[in-house]
C-alpha cells in the first residue's frame, strides 16, 4: 500500500455537507448509502493469526473496530465506495482504497478470483456480478503491474464528462467488492497489513507497552505511507530527544505545529483546507494546557519525521498524513472535516 491512499479523502469532501455558512456552525460530512465496515460472522480469522495478532491487544472485536476506523477516511467507512481517475490510479476500490496505479488492486482480485478454485466458476460470477466490465477489469491487461495500455484506455472510457466513473462500472465494483467472498478477501489482506504492523510496532518499541493509542498510529502509517520509519532514523531522532535541552521540550513540539500550520497553507496541499486551522488551534492549545503526555510527546515526533516524506504527488499530502496521525496520538483532531475531541483551557 502507498500514499496514494490518501488521495481518497479529496473525493469524499465533495461528497460530504459543507461546513455552514452561519457563524459557529458545524456541520459533519453526511456518508452515502453503503455496506458498511463490520463484523459479519460468516468471516474468519485463522487461529494462529489470531493468536499473534492478540500478542499486540487485538482480538476479533479490536480487529474489526480498527478495520472499520481504517475505512472511515479511505471509503467513509464502506466495504465498496470505488473512485476513478481523479488521483491518476484509474481505480481505487475497497475499505482500503486497492488501485490499479500501484498495483494494491490486482492481487486483491486475483486472490478473488483464485478462492473459487475453478475458472469457470469464477467466470460466471463475474459474470454475474459485473456483466460489462467484468471481462475488462479481469483481464490480463488489468491485472498486470502496471496494467498495460489497453487496460488504461478502458478504464479511462468508462469515466463519464465529469471526470468521474459512469453509473454502471460504480454498480458494477461496488456489487463485486460488497459480495460476500470479496469481504473475506478484504479481511485477509487485512490482517496482512496487521500482521505488519505488528512486525512494525515490535521494532520500534521493542520494550513496549504497546499500548492501542501505538496500534491504531501503527495502523495508519502503515495504510499511508507503507510502514513505520527506519530504524536509523527512529534512533537518530530519539538521541536527539534525549539529549534535548528541557526548556526546549515544549517549543520544539510548538515548531512541529507551525510547520504544520505553515505547509496546510502552501498552494499545493490538498485535503485539509477544512481542518488545519481547527486542528492548529486545538492542538497548541493542548500544549499549553499540559494535556501531552511522554508517549504522545515521541509520537508527534515520529509522525513529522514520517509525514515530511510523503512523496506521493510531490508531497501533496504531507499536511494530510499529519492530520490523520495526530488525530490519533492527542485524540483531538479534525480529518476531512469530521472533528472529534476538543481543547479548552484551564
């Protein structure tokens, strides 16, 4: 998975009530209609994955309530919610946001397509499921990476005038990836990328705790930025940390949030027009109320030394990936619009 996921967020501010007009108003993004991220008893989790994946807190709830917090700015939490070209990928698919421009999407649908154990089965399910882009969206153009020309050429020919991708190849993806063997499919890879995350949060913390504020961060990096910071890094950083003059300790965070104040207002950053200014407010306020503790102190760290390296789109999302992370360390926080928590000073 890439940065690219994150471009998913632009699109659904469009779907999304605009804040009012009236002063002091809120209004939240209303979600569309959608099958929504949950549990569902007839998925399953093997044993054995269970069992390391309970080694970092998660059990069968846990996993669904993190599944489902993952797809709330990927999809507005919808198992389908696919999206066209407006990011370069094509199409972007699933609780995930799967594309075709990095190659996440096609081994999604060749584990699907896979699971029926005879081509024939699959074919008339697929058939059945997306009966005029099925063929296109399956072919060996499609799910080679990177897909090949003709491949391109189709997808872009079912996106309609606006840009957007027309009604039937929408009905089409959303039926195939809200089917209930294409859920299963979205669960492994799931637990997949938790299983990384797992390997992640035992690298960098080595000593623990792991606490679920270091799993759900863990989880958002990994889905953005494809992991946690190198190792090299992480100790560079914490030397500095450590050898850090105490009066500095505050004004050095200070920094961090005017840097993330100062690039949210550059020309080329995208997705948190609605956001930054709240979240500056809110979390300076934090700051200076002694609301920070140790462990989110590190945290807002690593999340600058990660977020200054996102290069997706030359940085489009650098302001993005600090929103969403912070969010989670402070639990404060305002992501595509929807805000949670709130800071009032003592």
């Amino acid at each position: 998975m890439s940065i690219r996921l994150l471009a998913a967020a632009l699109l659904f501010m469009s779907l999304s009530q605009p804040v009012a007009a009236q002063e002091g108003a809120y209004v939240p993004p209303v979600p569309p209609p959608c099958h929504r991220v949950g549990d569902v008893p007839s998925l399953t989790i093997e044993p054995q994955v269970a069992g390391e994946l309970a080694e970092i807190g998660l059990d069968r709830a846990a996993i669904f309530e993190r599944m489902q917090e993952t797809s709330i700015p990927e999809t507005m939490g919808c198992w389908a919610m696919p999206v066209g070209n407006f990011d370069s990928q094509l199409v972007s698919v699933g609780m995930a946001q799967w594309n075709y421009g990095t190659g996440s999407l096609q081994p999604v649908l060749l584990e699907w397509r896979s699971s029926f154990g005879s081509k024939r089965k699959a074919k008339r399910e697929i058939a059945r499921l997306a009966p005029v882009y099925g063929k296109l969206l399956f072919s060996k153009d499609c799910l080679a990476v990177p897909v090949r020309e003709p491949c391109r050429e189709g997808i872009l020919a079912a996106h309609g005038p606006d840009g957007k991708l027309n009604p039937v190849i929408m009905g089409e993806l959303t039926a195939l990836f809200e089917s209930a063997r294409m859920l299963q499919v979205q669960l492994d890879h799931y637990l997949d990328l938790l299983q990384l995350v797992r390997g992640d949060l035992q690298r960098v913390f080595p000593n623990g705790p792991i606490t679920m504020r270091k799993v759900r961060w863990a989880i958002d990096t990994r889905v953005q930025q494809g992991g946690l910071p190198s190792s090299e890094d992480i100790n560079r950083l914490r030397r500095k940390l450590s050898a850090m003059p105490r009066e500095e300790y505050w004004q050095r965070l200070d920094a961090i949030f005017g840097w993330y104040d100062a690039i949210s207002q550059t020309i080329d950053q995208d997705g948190i027009g609605r956001d930054y200014a709240w979240n500056v407010a809110q979390w300076r306020c934090m700051l200076h109320a002694g609301r920070i503790d140790p462990e989110q102190y590190e945290l807002l760290n690593l999340t600058f030394l990660r977020s200054r390296t996102a290069t997706g789109n030359s940085g489009r999302w650098q302001a993005l990936t600090f929103s969403r992370r912070a969010k989670i360390v402070l639990g404060v926080g305002s992501v595509s619009g929807v805000r949670d928590g709130n800071c009032v000073a003592a």
